[in-house]
C-alpha cells in the first residue's frame, strides 16, 4: 500500500461523512492521514462542536485530548463512550457507543437536553445548612428512581450537627432510612466517614445531586484529587448569571470510580415525568400501584385510591403523600 494512499476502510469512512457521497478531496484525504488509529474513549467535557477525551480507564494525571465531533453526533455529553482518533493537535470522534443510562435537564425552551450519560450513581447530598427541604429530596430521589438507580443520601458537615437542628436532621433520615435507602454521614471538613462513601462510589459513574451549597463541588475536589471545582456559592451565582451553557466535567476517583461535576445538574428534576413515573419513584407506592379503582388514577382525590388508603392505614408516610401530590398538581399545572 502506497504512503499517500487511504485504506479501503479509510476512504468508507469519509463518504459516510459526506452527505452527496462523493470521493473525498485531498485536504479531506491529508486531514485523514493525520489521525491515529480507532480508539475506544470516554467524553470528559463538551465544548460545542469539540469535546475532551480520554481512554475509558483514565486516571487523575492523564491530559485529555481535544478533538473535533463528525456533524452527524450532535448530542454528545459527558460521559458518553465513543470511538475517537487521535490527532497531532486537534483528534475526531467518529463514532457514539450506545448509552446505558441518560440524565437530562430542560433547556431556556423547556426541552429536553441531556447532560451527563452512563451515570449509574446518584447520590442526593443534604447539610444542615442549607437546611434540607424534604419536598427536594423527594424530587431527586424520584428523577433517580426513574432512571433506574437507587440513589444514596449523604449528609454532609455533620461537623455543624450539633443542638435542636441534629434532632430534627436525624428524624428526617429516619423516614428514608424506613425506605430502605443507603444513608452516609460524612464531613467533607474534617474527612469524617469518607471512607464508605469512597467505597460506595468505587467502580462506578457517579453524579453528587442536591441544594447550592451542601457541599457537592467540595466532596468532588476530595474524592477525585484532580478535579478543580469551584466551591462557594458565590462563584455558582456568577456562574449562574452568565447565561453560558456551563458544561459537565467526568473526574476519576483514585478507586477506579467516576464522578461527573455538573452545575446544571441542579435542576436534573421531573419535568419531563408523567404522573404515573413519578408515583412508580415514590418506592413505597408501589406494591399497591395497580389497587386503585381506576386505572388512570392519580392518587390525588379520587375515591377507591389504594395510595391514599396505604397513606389513611400509615403504611405510606403522610409527607410522602403530600410530596408526591405537590410533584404532581405542579406537573399538572404545566
Ligand atoms: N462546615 C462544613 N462546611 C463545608 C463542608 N463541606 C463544604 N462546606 C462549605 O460549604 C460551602 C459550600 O460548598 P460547595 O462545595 O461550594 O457547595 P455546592 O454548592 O453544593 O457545590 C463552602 O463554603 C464549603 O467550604 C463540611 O463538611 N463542613
Ligand atoms: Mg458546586
Ligand atoms: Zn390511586
């Protein structure tokens, strides 16, 4: 095979890309000739048409290469396995792997826009201050429930846990606890109980949930060394008030984990749900789903309603009733 010449497979390659089919142009050829050869990777971040990548077994000290997305791959996030070449400056994501899982938050028109792919952990993380609201933790739980994962609570800054409010804090774990969800209580301070979250993260993709300032981008700079998430919420309000896109970041954890760092993961919530997937993320709805009188119920008003009949013999928590009920009218009212 001659040195400027473009392998069969090289050549497939750059028809498919070209919508009329044609042979490809020598700048096409060159450009081609340039890339390494196919690799398996994982997008770190997206920068519009370009994104970072990095060998899906990356560790903390590997550098990302920047390469250029084909047209046709439009919806890349971090997160997604891909197949990628690599280039003396600037390397091309040629292919998507299929997704296990998708997180997705609304964009300024209310779609749908995915943010983070391959999350396979999502842990909701509370403080006692910003003191917690019970409703917010039933939406996170819910989205997490909805996408088939079992989310895991972390109580962060136990180091301020200390007179009435520790009561109070405790009480409200209790009825998740009653749910059977993990709960982990930790100090990103002082490195209390940071061992079992380590443990709980490891081998997995992980996304940290919850209110501004609990404490997330803190927890992400300890469990992944190389990460630099700006911690503080003033920082997030500029953030916020930029109107940029501001885009996900994937950092590895020393354990083989990974975590995705996303400021717009806020608002990763239930807007997309109909009533009847946010009943089924309520966990302790479930056994008596198919109970109800009618078949469409909502499990609001409407009499012969299993769910409000668990909730009157307190086999369903009254909060939780009312939690779920406030999700629903809201969704409703859209
Ligand atoms: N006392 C205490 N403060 C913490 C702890 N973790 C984080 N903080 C502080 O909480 C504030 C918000 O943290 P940040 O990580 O930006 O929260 P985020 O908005 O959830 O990302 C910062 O001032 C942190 O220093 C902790 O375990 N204990
Ligand atoms: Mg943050
Ligand atoms: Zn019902």
């Amino acid at each position: 095979m001659g040195k400027r010449k473009l392998t069969i497979q090289q050549q497939r390659r750059i028809r498919e890309r070209r919508r009329d089919g044609g042979s490809p142009s020598p700048a096409e050829m060159a450009a081609d000739r340039a890339l390494g050869p196919e690799r398996e990777g994982v997008v770190i971040t997206r920068y519009g048409s370009q994104a970072d990548v990095l060998p899906p077994d990356f560790s903390a000290d590997d550098q990302p290469q920047r390469c250029h997305i084909r047209a046709n791959l439009t919806d890349l996030v971090t997160g997604d396995r891909i197949v990628w070449r690599e280039g003396h400056d600037t390397g091309v994501i040629e292919r998507a792997r299929t997704r296990q899982t998708i997180m997705a938050r609304p964009d300024k028109q209310g779609r749908s826009r995915p943010v983070a792919a391959n999350v396979d952990r999502i842990a909701v993380v509370i403080a006692p201050e910003p003191r917690p609201h019970a409703s917010l933790i039933d939406r996170y739980l819910v989205a997490a429930e909805t996408q088939g994962i079992r989310p895991l609570i972390i109580l962060n800054k136990v180091d301020l846990l200390t007179g009435p409010d520790a009561g109070h804090l405790k009480a409200l774990l209790d009825t998740y606890a009653e749910l059977d969800y993990e709960v982990l209580r930790v100090s990103a301070r002082n490195g209390d109980g940071m061992g079992p979250l380590f443990a709980y993260l490891a081998d997995h993709t992980s996304v940290l949930v919850g209110q501004s300032g609990v404490g997330k981008s803190t927890l992400v700079n300890i469990l992944c060394p190389g990460a630099a998430a700006t911690v503080g919420s003033l920082s997030e309000q500029a953030a916020k008030g930029r109107h940029t896109t501001t885009s996900a970041t994937l950092y590895a954890m020393p354990n083989g984990g990974r975590l995705i760092d996303s400021p717009g993961i806020r608002e990763f919530g239930l807007w997309h749900l109909d009533t009847r997937a946010v009943a089924e993320g309520f966990v302790e709805f479930r056994p008596v789903l198919g109970g109800c009188r009618f078949r469409d119920c909502r499990h609001l008003d409407e009499p012969g309603c299993a769910v409000l009949e668990a909730a009157a013999r307190g086999q369903i928590q009254a909060r939780r009733l009312a939690s779920y009920q406030h999700i629903v009218r809201e969704l409703l009212d859209h």
